[in-house]
C-alpha cells in the first residue's frame, strides 16, 4: 500500500508543476511527510502542511523565475523490487 501512496506522491508533484499550479494535495502516511520534508529541507517545495480532520497534506511547490524548480521526477521500479 506504501509504494501506491508514494507512487501518487510523484506523479501528484510532477503533475502539479506540469499544471503550474501553486499547490496539490496528496494523501497522508509516514512516509510522504518524510520525503516531503526531504525535499523542503534541500528546497524543492515551498512548504506543506498536514490538513486537520482529512487524510491529506497540503504541498506548496516551488517556482523560480516563473519555472518549476523540479524538472524531472520519475519512479524507477522493477515488478518486485521499488526503487525511489
């Protein structure tokens, strides 16, 4: 069920700034807010916040000069094995 989420997690971001849109939301686990605060902490995404009552968090993305700071993000996985 993980891979599923954070499957959603990538396209759900690659989507968004495909979209140009200023934020997306995405469903919660432990491992999406782990990996979004990867990508906050290096600066890939402004911000997100955990929605209260809802099984979402909020995802900020981040644009500089007008362009998506993330140009590619893809999942590489193989039939058994997922590789982030």
């Amino acid at each position: 069920m993980n891979n599923f989420i954070f499957a959603d997690l990538i396209t759900r971001i690659r989507v968004g700034y495909k979209a140009r849109l200023l934020s997306i939301k995405v469903l919660k686990n432990k491992l999406t807010i782990n990996f979004l605060f990867l990508l906050y902490k290096i600066g890939l995404i402004r911000s997100f916040h955990i929605l209260n009552n809802e099984k979402n968090i909020l995802v900020y993305l981040k644009y500089k000069n007008g362009k998506p700071v993330i140009y590619s993000l893809e999942l590489i996985s193989k039939p058994s094995r997922r590789v982030y």
